[in-house]
C-alpha cells in the first residue's frame, strides 16, 4: 500500500514489508534450496536410496528363510521393512547436520546470518526443508512395499509417508542440535558414527530386542528410533493381520499405542529444535 512519508508530504513510497513476511519469505526461501538440492542431484539420491535398498532385497531376503519361523517374526521381509525406511531418512537427515558443520568452516553461514532474518528461522528453515527432502527420499521406498508383503493401499502408504515426515523431522531436529554444538566437520562425523549405528539396531529396526539385559533394555526404552521404528511397524501389521511381530517398547507392562508413540516422537523433535534454536541465537 502506498502513503505519503513524512519527509515529503504527497510523495508516495512503497511500505516495507512487515516482519512476519520477511520471515516467512525467508523460511520458504530455505525450504526450496534444500528441495532444489534434492532435484538438482538425482544420483546423489539415487546413492543414497542403494544401501537400505541393499539391506533390502539382498539381507532381507537371505534371512527370511533362516530367522522368519525360528523367531517369531513371521515374514522377515515384513518385519525389516520399517527399518529400512528408518534407514532411509537417516541420510537425508545427517546430511542437514553436516551441510550445518560445512556452511559455518567455509564462512557461506555468517553471509547468510547477516540477513535481516532472526537466526532461529534459518535453523527451523533448514530443518524443514530438510526434513521435506527426507521424507520424499525415504518415501521412494514405499514402492517396494510389494517385496514386503504389503499391499498397495493408498491408505496404507499414506500413513506410512506421514509417519516417515514426522520421523524425518524428529531425526533431522536433533542432528540440527549436535550440528550447532559442534563446529568442526570431523568431530560431528565421529559424533554421529559412534552414536548413529548403536541407535539403530537398538531401536529393533533389524532384529528383536526382547531377551536384552537389563542395561541393554532400558537404553532402548530411551531411544527415540525405537518409538520410530514401533510406530511403523504397527501401520505395516495392521495392514497384514496375519504377521506376528515381537511386541513394542514396555512402560512398566504397558505398550504405548501407535498414537502415543507419534506424539513421543513430536514432542522429541519440537524440544531438540528449540533447544537448536535457543543455542544458534546465543552463538556468535
């Protein structure tokens, strides 16, 4: 809207923007370089997608035979299969992280932070956006849900990728913390590799964890993969009603239902982004 200034009366200027526009230019602005990235390198994602896809087809399929009647699990394709798409939002995931690491070593972070932008949005921009660009990789992966046992339900595959945006953005929160914590490249990829793989066979993404000492269990009860991977796998068994799956994390001799389990998942992810957020705006 136009309007006279007060320096010259009855000349009209252009109103600035307000400040909620500049930060909702900004956040959209930070969602499409990320989203640009991922259309920008299709074998990049084609990479990223070959090692779950791996674990698939070739150690899904060598197992199923050996382990499926002996453990319990019914199909063992069916079983890993939500672990594989576990699999396939954590690269997208720890990718946001270390593009976090690399922006601040080669100096790109300050002249983006130089913006007229608060530094949080920047933070949950980047997290969002990443976190779109992990669900749309790991959600390539649902076309295999054929080789799983499951059938191609609209439905089903809709609770699934839903599932997998909030799994993204709960992974790609708390990269997003230890990325802001962390300021060389090489510490945050020890960091990752000596607590990202524990995690996730912990989270009994590929095997059951029922039978684990006690130490062992209670580690599991506090890892946030575990309600992830839980959560899938009670969308997949409701699909296939003839599976027989170990049952989930136990509170006390009660298993959270599928719900609870989503909101552990949410309020996991919505905490690790503010305390991200609160720690970049105090940084220099």
């Amino acid at each position: 809207m136009l309007k006279p200034t007060a320096e010259r009366p009855g000349r009209l200027t252009a109103r600035p923007p307000g400040r909620r526009a500049s930060e909702l230019a900004a956040l959209r602005a930070l969602v499409r370089r990320e989203t640009t990235r991922l259309i920008a390198s299709p074998a990049q994602t084609g990479l990223t997608l070959l090692n779950p896809l791996l674990y698939f087809v070739v150690l899904g399929t060598g197992l199923s035979a050996m382990v499926g009647s002996e453990s319990g699990t019914g199909d063992y394709m069916m079983y890993v299969y939500p672990g594989i798409l576990m699999m396939a939002v954590q690269m997208p995931a720890l990718n946001a992280g270390m593009s976090i690491v690399r922006d601040r070593e080669t100096g790109l972070l300050r002249a983006v932070l130089v913006a007229p932008v608060r530094r949080d949005t920047f933070l949950v921009g980047k997290c969002l956006g990443s976190t779109a660009t992990a669900t749309a990789q790991s959600g390539l992966l649902l076309a295999f849900a054929g080789l799983a046992g499951l059938p191609y339900d609209p439905l089903l595959l809709l609770a699934l990728l839903g599932e997998l945006a909030l799994v993204a953005f709960t992974l790609t929160a708390f990269v997003t913390l230890a990325a802001v914590r962390i300021t060389r490249i090489e510490t945050f990829q020890s960091a990752l590799g000596v607590t990202m793989l524990p995690l996730f066979f912990l989270s009994g993404a590929m095997f059951s964890v029922e039978g684990l000492p006690v130490w062992l269990a209670a580690l599991t009860l506090v890892n946030p993969l575990t309600y992830a991977v839980d959560a899938l796998r009670q969308t997949v068994a409701g699909a296939a009603p003839g599976g027989v799956f170990p049952a989930g994390p136990d509170w006390g001799g009660w298993e959270p239902p599928l719900l609870v389990e989503l909101l552990v998942m949410c309020v996991l992810g919505l905490a690790a982004l503010a305390l991200a957020a609160r720690r970049f705006s105090r940084a220099a």
